[in-house]
C-alpha cells in the first residue's frame, strides 16, 4: 500500500517501457483484451476502452514539449497529455478489479489521479510523465478502495453524502486524515474543512460530523476471528433480490438522469442517446453519428464527453450514483 501523504522517490531518470512491456497496452500484439475480467466491464466501458485506444502513445520528445506548455497554461496541451495517457490509467486499474468497487470507478479514480499528476509534474526534473503519475493513480485508487472497505456497513443514505465528502477531498489533494490529524482549530485543517463545505454547499460542522462517522466501521472483505479463510461477507446470507432501497435508488438516479438528458443541447442530447441507445434510439459508433451530424469523429467524441462530464456533476451534487445510468 502506498503511504497517503508522500510523494514518490525518483532515484534517476525513467528508462522508456521496452516494447513488450508498454505501461500504456492494454491489448496484447495479436489484438486480444489482455483483461481476463472482461466480463467485468460493461458496455459503456468497453466503448470508453475503444475510444481511448486510438491515441497514439507520445513519444519522449513531444511529451516534454507538452508538458512544458502544461505548465505554461496551455490547455490543448494539458488535454493531449490527459488523453495519451488514459490507456495507463486503465492498465493500473485493472490490477485492482474484484477489490470492491466497479471497473469504471476505478477508472474515474486513476484519472483524478492522472490529472492531480500533471498538476504537481515537472518535466525539468528529466523524468518520463508515465513513471511520475502511475504514483499518483495507484494512490488514489487505493484511497478509493479504502473508504469503500471503511464506509461498507453505513445506511445508504449516509454513505451518499461520504462518499461525496471524500470525493470533494480528493479534488482538493486532501484526505480526511488531513482533517483528523491537525484538529479541528488547527488552520490547515479548518482551511480544509472550509473549502470542501463551499464545494458542496454545506456548512462546515456538517463536513466534521459526516466524516466522524467514517469511524469504526468493518469491510466485507476482512477475515472472520473464527477462520481467516472466510470474509465477513462470506458470513452473511444474499438477499435473493435487491432490497426497496437500491430499486429505489436506481429508479431516483434513472428519473434524475432522463430530465438533465432533456437540458443538454441539441448535439449533446443526439450523440448520448445513440451512443447508449437510450430513449428508443439504436446503439452508434462515433464514425456512424459523426457521418449522421456532418462532424469529425474526434467531434462527436468530444461531445460525448462533454455531455457526461454535465450528467457527472448534476449525479454528484445530487448524491446519487451511476449504476442506474452507466
């Protein structure tokens, strides 16, 4: 496990990956799926891993160029280095699948990491972005699941409004341990405090107290005192069906997300529904729907991005989650 506060050592410059052993592949040289959970993945990622296959990895040169226009504010720059290095992201996700928590979201997990490494990277220490972020994308994977394991026997409801606290510290570079450490009259911890209630739109005694019940709390997957072989969940009996509280979750995420559907523009609105065949529509690929809008395929991709990175934030601020939708 990596320590959640400590940068990684760089003893010396990164040599690049040999050739059959590239960070980024995510397919093997005959075009197989390395992943053997494929069947892990839906559809919706599986087209998210179609689509980020077709970036060409950087080479050394043009990523040390990008990266010094990263830093001088260029955001095509900061954009072509997030998108080249998605396939990593995926690599090092896939390391973590059956830990608990779905393939998509720790995707979403590594990229946060991916973008808080281009944030804090200086291409002038001489070493290749690749080696510096797998830190920072394992780091917050890992962070990711840990919560999970910590808030897994929490009622619904309050693992909602956590979860979106944690995520919140994410975003800021912050951890919950960040809060504890310092106290709650220590000025980096009220800082802290202060910035994420802003982000979320709630006072800060409400942050300190949904965090506190992050306390205490055991995973699933810890081993029962009578026999190490066997897990807490192991122990408790399925439910033959989902219980009234995640259909109705799911109904409420569903009913949200067909309503923001209908506030996207006009392009948006037609590139989701025959991406993910919703409203009755067929399933498109991007080349089908860029030929049907009279646009470029990396337009429609674009798009598509956009509009989920709306769905994205309206799903956050409202505390719902995405298995409903994707």
């Amino acid at each position: 496990m990596i320590p959640a506060n400590e940068e990684p050592i760089l003893h010396g410059p990164a040599e690049d990956p040999a050739p059959d052993s590239n960070p980024h592949e995510t397919r093997t040289p005959d075009g197989h799926d390395l992943a053997p959970h494929s069947d892990f993945l839906n559809d919706v990622t599986q087209l998210y891993l179609d689509d980020i296959g077709v970036n060409p990895l950087l080479t050394a040169p043009e990523e040390l160029d990008l990266a010094r226009r990263t830093m001088a504010g260029d955001f095509n720059a900061r954009q072509k280095m997030i998108v080249s290095n998605l396939r990593l992201v995926v690599s090092i996700a896939k390391r973590y699948i059956n830990r608990g928590i779905p393939i998509a979201d720790l995707i979403e997990e590594g990229n946060l990491g991916l973008i808080h490494a281009l944030e804090k990277f200086d291409p002038e220490r001489g070493f290749r972005f690749s080696t510096y972020a797998t830190w920072w994308i394992r780091q917050n994977i890992e962070r990711a699941i840990m919560n999970q394991s910590r808030t897994i026997r929490l009622p619904v409801h309050v693992v909602k409004e956590l979860n979106l606290v944690l995520r919140a510290l994410r975003q800021l570079g912050a951890t919950e341990h960040d809060l504890a450490e310092s106290g709650q009259e220590a000025p980096h911890a009220t800082s802290t405090a202060v910035e994420v209630a802003h982000l979320l739109d709630k006072p800060v005694e409400e942050i300190r107290h949904i965090l506190s019940l992050n306390e205490g709390t055991t995973s699933l997957d810890a081993p029962l005192d009578i026999d190490p072989d066997l897990s807490v969940g192991d122990a408790i009996a399925a439910d033959p069906e989902q219980g009234p509280e995640i259909q109705l979750q799911h109904s409420e995420t569903n009913r949200h997300v067909a309503e923001w559907i209908r506030q996207l523009s006009g392009k948006q609105r037609h590139v989701l529904e025959r991406r993910y065949g919703l409203n009755g529509c067929e399933i498109m690929t991007l080349e089908q729907i860029a030929s049907d809008l009279d646009l470029t395929r990396e337009r429609v991709r674009q798009i598509q991005i956009e509009a989920l990175n709306k769905l994205r934030k309206k799903l956050l601020r409202e505390g719902l989650t995405r298995d409903g939708f994707l």
